[in-house]
C-alpha cells in the first residue's frame, strides 16, 4: 500500500533503525502499460513492493523537460520514499531500479536525457555518499533540479540531502522559476 501524501511527513535520513531512500520517477512516452500518468502510478506500486514499510509518493507533476532536445514532451515526475531491507546496498537498489525500467520498457539509447516511457533516479540511499562509477550518491543534480526538490518538499520541506546545508525547502527557493512544474490534480 502506497501512501500519497498531501501534508508533510517525518522523513530522516540518518534513522538507525530504518533504512530511507528517495526516488524520482518521471515519464513522457507511452508504453505497453499505458501513457506516461500510468506508467508514474503503476511504476510507483512496483517501488512499493521494494519497501519493507509503506512507501510515501509525492504529488505527481507535469514538468517541463530540462537539458533536453529540442521538441521533447513534457514529463510526468514524482518522488516516492521508500525503505529498503536494513542488509540492502544502494547498488542492489540501483539495479533494482534499473530492472523496473526495462520491464516497462525503457530503452536506454546514445543521446542523454532522451525521452523514455520510464526514467527512475536514486536521489538519496540514507546518508550515504558515494562517488563511484555507475553510482553518485546523493545524485548530483537533484538540488539544481525542481522537478525532483518541488515533490520532495511536498513529502518533508525540512529535509537536508546529504552534501547540503540547507533544507530542500531552501534550496528550492533559490532556483529559478523555470522549467515550471505543475501539479496535477487527479480524482
């Protein structure tokens, strides 16, 4: 069971007794599951099932695309705060991320920030910092992101990503309006 939040939540990265990651989905191409608003939903329950607690899922958002080619769709983001099994790596993770992207259908080509049906990012595995390749952690761009800081504010404004000094609210507040994000509001 999933837990869509709409106020904020007690997230800690630094629980000894609970193991937390954040993860950002996002999606601007149909698959064989659907369009890109299914995919985030049915997506989101796939990552509930890596989760030894109730995961928490943001707000869904419509984000415009960044660093992309020109013409690319726009995107449908969200994050999701899952808890991994105490003994679980963020590599194990990763790859169990990277194994629910190719089940629905993600076809990583040559050209970077390409438009994909699925798209799932760790953004932080605990406190833990890692530099290493085929892993960064936290991911060095979610900071300079909005379409990663904006659903992780709605989740827990207070939260300080390891490396960062200042809350996710803060760091929000100093990026510039655009790209825009905008909820959407489902039924």
């Amino acid at each position: 069971m999933i837990r869509y939040m709409s106020s904020q939540a007690n997230i800690t990265l630094n629980d000894e007794n609970t193991l937390t990651a954040i993860v950002s989905l996002g999606s601007n191409l149909a698959s064989d599951v659907g369009n890109p608003l299914e995919v985030i939903r049915l997506a989101a329950i796939e990552l509930g099932f890596l989760s030894s607690q109730p995961p928490l899922l943001s707000t869904l958002y419509f984000a415009d695309p960044v660093d992309c080619l020109s013409g690319t769709p726009v995107f449908i983001n969200a994050v999701e705060v899952i808890y991994p099994e105490p003994k679980s790596t963020p590599l194990q993770l990763l790859q169990q991320l990277q194994q629910i992207e190719v089940a629905f259908g993600r076809n990583r080509g040559r050209t970077v920030n390409e438009p994909r049906s699925l798209d799932l990012d760790l953004i932080c595995f605990g406190n833990r910092q890692i530099n290493e390749p085929g892993l960064k952690l936290p991911h060095p761009e979610a900071y300079r992101r909005r379409f990663v800081l904006q659903p992780i504010a709605d989740l827990a404004p207070s939260l300080v990503l390891p490396g960062q000094t200042v809350t996710v609210q803060e760091l929000l507040a100093t990026l510039p309006p655009e790209p825009a994000v905008v909820p959407i509001f489902t039924a």
